[in-house]
C-alpha cells in the first residue's frame, strides 16, 4: 500500500506487478519459519540470500544450485519473443469485445443465485475460457521476461512456471499442482501445505488451508490493485471483494471430489471413453463456468486495459 502511494501507481497493471512479490516472498518467509527452505539453499549465506531474493524458485542438485546451459539461455530468449507475440496476438483479438468475445451473458456473480442454465451457456464459458487463456499468456510472459533475466544474467537455472495447463492439464490436480503457476504453488506448498500437514497429520485440512490462502491473498491483490486509494468510478464500485476466495474453495471441492472419485469403476470407464484430445477440456470444465468469480473484478476494474498499455497491438481505426 504505501509503496503504491508513494509512487502514486494507478495503472492496475503496474500495481498488480509489484504487488504479487510481496505475496511471494510473505510465503518464503512461512517457509522460513517453519523451516521448509529446501536444503540446497541453506549451503551458503550466500545461497541462502540469493534464493529468497529471486522472485523465482531456482533449482537444485543436491546441495548446489542449477546453472542454466548456453543452450537454456538461448531457449529462454526465443521463449520471451514467442510469450510476447502471443500475448499481443491474443490481446488484439480480444480487445475490440472488451474482452467478452462471446458477449453479456447472465451468469450472476458469487454471492447470487446460481443458475444452472446460465453457469452453462456456451456463451458464458466462452467468455470465460477466453479470460482464463488471457491470466495463462500474462503469466507465461513474466515468466519468461524475468526468468530469462535471472538465467541469462545470473546464470541460475529457474523452473518453467506455466505448462499450458489450459491444453495440456491430465486432471484437476495435474492442472493446480504440475502447470498452473508452478512458482506460487512451490511457495504455497512450503510455506503453507507442509506446516499444516505436519501440525494437523490431515492432508485434506493441509490442502484446504493452501486453497483458503490461495483465496485470501486473491483478494488482497483485488483491493490493493483496484480499490485502496483509486479514484472512485462506476467500474471500479462493481469490484467485489470475495469472489477471489469463493473461486479456489470450490476449486477445493473438485481436487477432493477427484481424490475420493479417482480409482471408482465408473471415473476409470469415463476417463476411458474421453478422447485424449479432449481430456484438458473435460478437465477445465471442472472450474470454467465459476471462472468469472475469479476474472470479474480484473474484468470490472480495468485491468486489462491497463495491461494492454505495455504491449504493441493491432487495431481497426
């Protein structure tokens, strides 16, 4: 907050940027504490600080950190241009709909009634499809800007942080825990789901504490990016606060509805019948017609206008 005033941030984009290391190295702090650094970090002084310092989970071999080869730098280097392109691509096919591609739809927000029909029109889970492939672009390109940084100037090796999650996920836990921003999960699981689980011996009370705070430090960013000391508007008095929270704890219930279902007749003779092509959407399915709990407030408070601001896009004049 006060880093914000100080500077006199208004751009969400810019705000959510700075904001989100804070949320990360709170996490690795936790994991300090309760003494879940990974080995290799704790070798050196020096080590130790580079590891917390880096807003990236380096990689170990043993008791040493991983050196990135010429090659993985040349790699990361082509994997900036590639996240940038796509991002711009994906942006300008997005924007003239304000990012509704599909249009209004009915589905009410988090704290509404649901209904059935609306949760499941086409239209709907278009739009959110298309919002959640925007939140897996954003992210690929941080991750490939900043990790090439830290690779080519560092030389530290530093793991992929999005895996395509939306085309590529296996199941709901594959999805959350193996794709989906590997590097908040790593933070989480240290900071968060290993405490938890050593303290209550309940993995299911470990996984609800980690989706719980997933929720919770949502909504911080929520109201430091669009609601602490903004100029008031139309837009940014539609942003609710708990749709954030409401999103990951019904995400919750699918990765433990899949943990007690996974390995029962009926889900092996379905997993069967789904084509493999169609397995990541099948997986998706699970949380898309709950995306915009999730994606409204960004959609409602400007967000990705403010985004497009930083990128080269094509547009009707």
């Amino acid at each position: 907050y006060a880093l914000n005033d100080m500077l006199g941030v208004q751009n969400t984009a810019a705000r959510f940027a700075t904001s989100i290391l804070f949320v990360l190295y709170m996490f690795r702090i936790l994991e300090a504490v309760f003494d879940f650094v990974p080995p290799g970090a704790k070798t050196s002084l020096g080590t130790y600080c580079t590891y917390f310092s880096l807003p990236f989970d380096m990689i170990f071999d043993g008791i040493k950190p991983v050196m990135a080869t010429k090659q993985e730098i040349r790699d990361g280097q082509i994997n900036v241009v590639k996240a940038v392109t796509c991002i711009g691509v994906l942006c300008t096919i997005l924007t003239p709909s304000g990012y509704k591609p599909f249009g209004d739809t009915d589905a009410g927000e988090f704290n509404e009634s649901i209904v059935l029909s609306d949760y499941l029109d086409l239209k709907h889970l278009g739009n959110c499809f298309a919002i959640a492939l925007f939140f897996q672009q954003g992210l690929s390109v941080g991750d490939a800007v900043f990790g090439n940084a830290i690779q080519t100037v560092l030389g530290y090796k530093v793991k992929q942080t999005m895996r395509n999650p939306m085309l590529e996920a296996t199941s709901p836990s594959d999805f959350w825990g193996r794709r989906w921003n590997v590097l908040v999960h790593s933070v989480m699981k240290r900071g968060v789901y290993k405490p938890v689980r050593k303290y209550s011996s309940s993995p299911v009370a470990a996984s609800l504490a980690v989706f719980i705070a997933s929720g919770l430090f949502h909504e911080w960013l929520v109201h430091v990016v669009f609601l602490h000391n903004r100029p008031s508007s139309s837009s940014t008095s539609e942003v609710l606060l708990g749709s954030n929270t409401a999103f990951f704890v019904w995400n919750f219930v699918v990765i433990v509805s899949e943990k007690v279902l996974t390995g029962t007749k009926g889900v092996k003779s379905l997993g069967k019948m789904i084509p493999s092509l169609l397995l990541p959407f099948a997986i998706i399915m699970t949380s898309l017609p709950m995306a915009h709990w999730f994606g409204n407030p960004y959609l409602k408070g400007g967000f990705f206008e403010d985004y497009e601001k930083c990128l080269i896009l094509i547009r009707k004049l």
